[in-house]
C-alpha cells in the first residue's frame, strides 16, 4: 500500500518538474530539473531493490512461521502420545503394586492362620501332656524315702523289681536320698 502511494506521489513528482521544466526557460533550468529527476531515478531504484529485499525478508519469515507451525504441532502430538504412553505404565504399575500388595497380603494371612494352627496344636499337645501325667499320676503310688531306705527294701516292700523301679524314676544308679519322692507303678 505503501509502495503505492509511494508511487503515485514519485510519478506526479516527475510529471509536475516535467511541466515546470517546460515552462521555464533556459538550459540551466533544464539541467536543473534533469539533475532532479535522475535524483528520483536513482531514489527509486533503491527503494525498489529494497522493497525486494524486504519482500524476499517477509516470505522467509512466513515460511518460518509455517516450519515453526508444523513443529510445534508434531511436538504437540508427540506430548499426547508421551503422556498417554506415562498414563498407560502409571496404570501397569498400580495394578502390579495392587498384585503385590494382594500377594503379601494373602501370606500374611496365610501366616497368621499357620501361626493359629500352631498354637491350637500346641495347646492341644499341652492338653495331652497334662492329661497324660494325670493319667500317669493316676497310675502310680509315691513313696517318700526316710532315713535307712534302700532300693532292696523298697522292692521287697511294694513288690516292684529294682530295674522296674530305676526304669520308672529314671534312676541311672543304685543312689537314692533322704525326701526323695519315688513312683512306685500300681499293680
């Protein structure tokens, strides 16, 4: 637009010194106005090549524009795919933590009802022990060793052999002591 006007004003410029140039006389005067004239030649010569360079300047930029454009579109849709590919391994990771926690989760339950088997069955062995040495006590008689004592004399008082009577006490020898507290086995 610019250029236009430009133009124009240049052309009426020309026409006007033309006419001027005309209508005065003398050859000074036509010099004069033919000076000016290839001024504006000149003057518009230069601002024509720079009105190229500076159409050559804006295509360049527009072109860039349109590069830069097109990048930041790709950059745009590789984002979505990157966020996707994050939001896709975000949720392979929780359902795997979920996994795992699910997994120690069931052990530990798995433990705690190994753990409660174990102690039902360890008072249960507690149980039978007590109800054996009832059932052991039940089946013996107890003998309190006095002073003098042998185990010959107790085997001839209760009838008991001395082996039986070493094997039941857990005697390793003949040695017995004063308060001592035998089981002697019921007939």
């Amino acid at each position: 637009m610019r250029w236009k006007i430009f133009t124009a004003v240049f052309f009426s410029g020309l026409v006007f010194i033309q006419t001027q140039a005309q209508n005065q006389s003398g050859r000074r005067n036509n010099t004069y106005y033919e000076e000016m004239i290839g001024n504006l030649s000149n003057q518009l010569r230069l601002l024509q090549d720079e009105n190229a360079k500076l159409s050559g300047t804006v295509y360049t930029l527009q072109r860039e524009m349109r590069e830069l454009k097109q990048q930041m579109q790709n950059l745009r849709e590789e984002n979505a795919q990157v966020r996707q590919m994050v939001k896709e391994e975000s949720d392979a990771r929780q359902k795997q933590m979920g996994n795992i926690a699910d997994r120690i989760q069931n052990a530990a339950d798995a433990q705690n009802r190994a753990n409660a088997e174990a102690e039902r069955a360890r008072a249960e062995a507690e149980a039978r022990r007590a109800q054996a040495e009832k059932n052991a006590q039940d089946e013996y008689d107890y003998y309190v060793v006095e002073a003098g004592a042998t185990l010959t004399a107790i085997s001839r008082a209760t009838g008991i052999s001395i082996a039986r009577l070493k094997q039941v006490n857990g005697l390793k020898n003949d040695t017995i002591w004063v308060g001592q507290k035998l089981k002697i086995p019921r007939k």
